[in-house]
C-alpha cells in the first residue's frame, strides 16, 4: 500500500480532475466574423482566455521567485553549472532510449545508449560530456510526446501549464508518461521530497538558460503572450523533424553546442 502511495500516478490523476474544470471554462468562443474566426482557427488556441490567466501566474512566479533562484544559480562558477546541466541531462538519456526506441528509430536508440554509457563511464556519470565532443549528438524529440506524434497522434489545442509553460494536450501527456516512466524515480529519487527536490533543479537549470532571452522578448515583444506561443510551436516543429519557419530557437528550446561541454 506505501508502494501506492509512492507512485506519481496517483497525483497526475488528482491533478487532471482539479485541472478539467478550469479548461472546461476557460474556452474561448468562435468569432462569427469570417475573417476573425480564420484568424482563431489558424491559432488553434480555443482555450486562450485560461491560457492567458495561468500564462500571468508563470510570468508573476517567473520574475519575482524562480529567476532570482535562477540568479543565484548563476553565481556559481560556469563549470559548476555546466557539470549539473551534463548530469541532468545523463539521467535523462534512458527516458530518451525508451522513446526513440517505441519511435522504431533504432539509431537514434542506439546513439543515446552509447552517449549515456560514454558519458556514464568516461564522464564521471555525467558531469562531462564525452559523447558530444566525440559527435555523438543527442537526438531531437526524445519524449513521449514526439513518440505519440510518431504514432500520427495530433497534438491538439495550445495549452499553457501551470511553471510548465507554453505545450500542448498531447506533449502534457508525454510529459506525465515520461516522469512515471523515468527509471531513477525508483532506484535514486524514491520519496515525493526527494522527487521534487529534482524536479525543481531541473527547472533552475533550465531557467538560468533561457531567463535572459525571456525577459529581452518580453521586453520587444507587442504581445509577449502570442510571442511564446509562436515560438514554442516552430522550436517544437524543429524537434520532430518538421519543416520549421524562422523561429527563436533560444525559447524553449537550448540547442546543443559542442562550445558547452568542458
């Protein structure tokens, strides 16, 4: 019975029946304007008025708690950083093996188990990232969510998530899938402090990367909402091998560089 307790399923569930109400009433309604209703088709955004409403909760909880984390974070030294960012991104490599292998693309499986055992070994588990130096790059769209697309599954309305940030219904549920999925959440992380815990380094780590081109956007943007929601979807296009426009690839999306690793 503690073993259930334990499981992150049980709190997904919990979270979708507290979250449907709110996506039940926060849906926008078609405008009758032919123009207008085009113009609101082509944003596939029909849940946007509560879109808007937890896209100024992140923005609040952004500016005046994470980025002063994020900040902090910063002072550490540049190796320090990068270290943690290589060391996160090596436990992530079993997730992405998991996926590109349900994808039937066996040399991208194949790449990401040798990254994860030469960076395991050879980089001290982790904190340097042998493989990139050595080209072996790693592969786009490693989660769940690009395996549904693989499987010719939409990804549906623009949805915004609560510290989550811009995605969809589909990469939610890729996300869900990937966490309960994610192996070390039952050999190095088993309690719900301990879960957390990394949960939110992983979200000062990639904070700490995109908080400057966050605020710079929202500092030009005429519409910093729209501006996100734009960008998530072209960076999200180039993941899974679509034909992206030009798009602001510092949001949402940190490409790798070789320049990055020491």
């Amino acid at each position: 019975m503690n073993e259930f307790k334990k499981t992150p399923l049980l709190g997904l569930m919990a979270g979708c029946a507290a979250f449907l109400p709110l996506i039940l009433s926060g849906c926008a309604t078609p405008p009758a304007d032919p123009a207008q209703r085009a113009a609101f088709e082509q944003a596939n955004d029909p849940l946007e008025p509560m879109n808007r409403a937890i896209f100024d909760f992140n923005d609040k909880a952004y500016t005046y708690v994470l980025f002063p984390v994020a900040r902090g974070y910063n002072v550490l030294p540049q190796p320090a950083r990068t270290g943690v960012h290589n060391v996160i991104s090596n436990l992530n490599e079993p997730i992405v093996f998991m996926n590109k292998s349900l994808q039937g693309n066996v040399s991208a499986a194949g790449t990401t188990f040798a990254r994860f055992v030469v960076n395991t070994i050879f980089g001290f588990g982790g904190l340097i990232d042998v493989a990139s130096h050595n080209d072996l790059q790693e592969p786009k769209g490693g989660d769940f969510g690009a395996t549904l697309y693989t499987y010719g599954i939409g990804e549906g309305p623009y949805l915004v998530l609560p510290l989550f940030g811009p995605s969809s219904p589909r990469d939610a549920v890729g996300m869900a899938v990937d966490g309960v999925a994610d192996p070390w959440g039952y050999v190095l992380y088993t309690t719900y402090p301990e879960q957390i815990g990394v949960a939110v380094g992983k979200g000062i780590d990639r904070l700490a990367l995109q908080m400057d081109d966050y605020e710079q956007a929202k500092k030009t943007s005429l519409d910093f909402y729209a501006f996100l929601r734009s960008s998530y979807r072209q960076n999200r296009a180039f993941d899974l091998g679509q034909s992206p426009t030009n798009s602001n690839d510092s949001l949402y999306d940190v490409p790798a560089d070789k320049n990055d690793h020491p």
